[in-house]
C-alpha cells in the first residue's frame, strides 16, 4: 500500500509519461541523420522527445515540435581537464528563448574554472548532463568540479559500440552515496 501512496505523490493520479532521447546529434555536427530523419525514426519507436544535442552548436528546431513531438534545443561540449582529459557535457535549454553561453575553448580548465562554466550555464537556463562517464573516467560527485550537474548519464549506445560498457547504475549509487543527488 505505501508503494503506492509514494507513486500517485510522486506522480499524481494520472501520470503521462514520456519516451525521451536526451542527448542525439544530427549531420549539422557528427550525427549520421537530418533533425527530420531523427523525428521520424523516434516517433516511430515512440518517442515523444528527443534533445537534439549537436557538438558545440546550439541549433533550434522548433519546426519540429508539434502535438505529438517536443524538440529540446541543446548543445554538447567538452571540458578539458588540467591532465588533458576531456569531459563531455550536454545542456538542454529549459525554455526555447534560451541562449547557450559561449562554448569553452579547447584549453585545460582548472576545476574552478569548469565549475564557474557548469554554473553560467545553470543560470541561463539550461539543464546539465555528463555524458558517457565511464568512457571519460569521470570522476564526479561531492567535492569535484561536476558536483553541480544536474544529471549523469548512466546509458550510452555509442560507447556501447565501442566496446565501453556504460550501464552505470553502481557509480550512479556510489555518486547517490557521497550526498550528491543529481537525476540519472
């Protein structure tokens, strides 16, 4: 019974949930499909969002959106550590106005610096991922420059096919277990 009573607070008494893919890129970057071609495919495998996230280019596709369909505009970027290793971000704007601050260079980030980054894009809206941890060796959590994410992504196809296992649910947990609470 107390399952539940904490699924219709959580959800409501009529939930609607939503098939989503937040973190796809098109041929504008290094995708192999038209933003169309991407609609199509997702609606027909029931999707009714898709975050079109292309490398370090925010391009809207509000045509897209209609009564079935949201369109998010997003962008993916990178991070460079003081060692050299890059870190992969996606920022999904919260409003279709949202202008994404400028894309950081290519050149190392001291971890303040990649904090002040996560937190200007915060602030101007936008909702923050890393993506593919396990292929970055991403160290995150409490006290690292990643704390303030808003989610990690714990699922990544393309890594998948590259040999890199990215279910991540036991670093998710030992993330959830150092008192950051970032969605997943």
């Amino acid at each position: 019974m107390l399952e539940k009573c904490n699924y219709i607070r959580l959800f409501g008494t009529n939930p609607k949930f939503y098939k989503a893919n937040l973190n796809c890129r098109t041929n504008i970057s290094d995708g192999q499909f038209t933003p169309e071609e991407i609609k199509d495919f997702y609606k027909s495998q029931g999707y009714s969002v898709v975050a079109f996230s292309d490398k370090c280019a925010m391009v809207p596709h509000g045509e897209l959106t209609d009564k079935d369909f949201v369109a998010l505009n997003a962008l993916e970027f990178s991070v460079k550590e003081e060692g050299g290793k890059e870190i992969s971000l996606n920022a999904i704007a919260l409003s279709p106005e949202n202008k994404a601050p400028s894309v950081p260079s290519n050149e190392p980030m001291s971890d303040d610096e990649i904090r002040k980054t996560v937190k200007e894009y915060k602030e101007n809206g936008f909702f923050v991922t890393c993506n593919h941890p396990r292929k970055s060796l991403l160290k995150c959590g409490k006290d690292t420059p990643y704390e303030d994410v808003d989610a990690i992504e714990i699922i990544n196809y393309s890594s998948l096919s590259e040999g890199i296992n990215e279910y991540n649910e036991n670093y998710y947990e030992d993330i959830l277990k150092g008192g950051v609470l970032p969605y997943c």
